[in-house]
C-alpha cells in the first residue's frame, strides 16, 4: 500500500507547513502558491487559478450560481462537498479543530485562527 492510502504525508514544501502524500501534489502547490502560476483564467473576471476543476467550480458557484450540495439542518448551500463538510461540522456540530497554542481560543478554520494570532498575538510571530 502507497503513502496515499496510509495517509502518510511524505511530501513537505521547503518553504511552508504544507505536506502531502502525492508528489505531484506537492509541485502544483510549489507552482501555484510560492510562484503564482495559475494558467486557467475566467472569461467573465479576472479569477485565476492552477486547474480546470477549480475553474469549472468557480463559474459555476460564482457566475452561474449552481450549488449543488445542501444541508439538511439549514438551507445553506454549497459548491463543494468539503465546504458543505465544513459547514455542519461549524455550525450544527460545534467542531473547533483549530486551537491557538497562545491562549484557550479555538476556531472552524485555519484562517480564522491565523486572523486571530495575528491581531492578538501579533508580537509572538517570529519575524523573517
């Protein structure tokens, strides 16, 4: 059995926390987030991004307003199945897995935490 299927993360950028367990994964996120290449443009803006799934998903969320994936507990709707994951996890089921190592705060996602350590723990961020 490979990595993948283990969920093993053998895969870390040089430049960041990021880890995965597919290679390839790994140099898409080299190109698109440390060097900014996204070859796929909108035709109706100026979003950009590194693959066609992403672009086939943002015409249709944004410029078409098709979301395919509702909650059962709300009407809340979703594009994407992780987001609507996301969603119940947060709102009807109260998951906080993001938890400040400074202070007893917890949050739904990761950049809420980070908004949160930067305005309040500002001055404990090692500066490059």
């Amino acid at each position: 059995m490979n990595s993948a299927h283990l969920g093993r993360k053998t895969y870390k950028c040089a430049e960041c926390h990021y880890q995965t367990s597919v290679k390839r994964n790994l140099g898409s996120h080299m190109d698109t987030v440390h060097l900014g290449i996204k070859d796929y443009r909108c035709s109706h803006c100026d979003y950009r991004t590194d693959t066609k799934v992403n672009l086939t998903e943002h015409i249709n969320s944004v410029h078409l307003g098709i979301k395919n994936h509702n909650c059962t507990k709300c009407h809340y709707q979703a594009t994407k199945k992780e987001h609507l994951t996301r969603h119940v996890n947060s709102v009807h089921l109260g998951i906080k897995n993001h938890k400040c190592n400074h202070c007893d705060y917890q949050a739904t996602q990761e950049g809420y935490l980070m908004r949160h350590i930067q305005g309040v723990h500002w001055d404990k961020i090692p500066q490059m």
